[in-house]
C-alpha cells in the first residue's frame, strides 16, 4: 500500500506512551511507500521542539525517515500551493489550516490515501473521496 502521511501519525508512531502508538505502528507496517510531503517534515520537528524531544532524537528520527526506502519526500509543488487554497475557499475555512490543505492536496494530486488522526482533516478527507488506511 502507499500512503501519504501526516505529522500527527509520525508523531504517534514515534511517541511510545501517545494515545494512538499502537495503531500507529500497525498501520505503519501494513505501508509498503510512504509519501511524506516536505511541509509535514518542517512541522514534525516543530511538534518535537514544542514536546521537549531531545535534539539527538529528532536528528535520529529525520535521519531514520531519510534513510527508509519505502518512504518519499515529496515537494510541496505550486499546484499543491494552489489546491491547498481552492480547497480553503471550498470548504469555507480559516488559512489556519492551510498546512493541512497542503497535506490534502499532496494525497489528492497523488490519488492516494491520507494518514491522520486529525479528526478535521479525516472529515475534509471524506468531502474529496480520500481514504484513510
């Protein structure tokens, strides 16, 4: 299977004792590609920061996802840019959530499933046909 991921599922997978660690590992090991989109990899560390993970296991955790062969970072490209925004307009909320759009456009460009715990991203990902693993 291949799968865009989002960074609240990094993070779950990562942190032991969260509230989702389990699902998180067992939906990790059924992804054979994960599409990591670049703007989730800029708020994993900055989730990290705001946890008080030690730098060493940041540094660790960016290394591990780079050096996974089943894992793609993926750019955020100018179409992305510009989906995130139509979908903002369409869905009628705030520019708040526009990493998130940028995350939805990613999996929407692609055709792919999108991995999140994130209950609003989950209800947006139902509007435009995106499964969740």
């Amino acid at each position: 299977m291949e799968c865009v991921i989002d960074t609240n599922a990094l993070v779950y997978e990562m942190i032991e004792d969260s509230e989702h660690h389990a699902e998180a590992v067992s939906t990790f090991n059924k992804i054979e590609h994960r599409v990591i989109p670049s703007v989730v990899i800029e708020e994993l560390v900055h989730v990290l920061k705001q946890l008080d993970v030690k730098e060493e296991i940041i540094r660790k955790k960016l290394e591990e996802i780079l050096s996974d062969e089943g894992t793609e970072i993926a750019p955020v490209t100018a179409a992305n840019i510009e989906g995130a925004a139509n979908l903002i307009a369409s869905h009628s909320v705030s520019f708040r959530r526009f990493n998130d759009k940028l995350v939805l456009s990613v999996a929407r460009t692609g055709g792919l499933p999108l991995f999140t715990f994130d209950k609003d991203l989950l209800s947006q990902c139902r509007k435009e046909n995106i499964k969740n693993p």
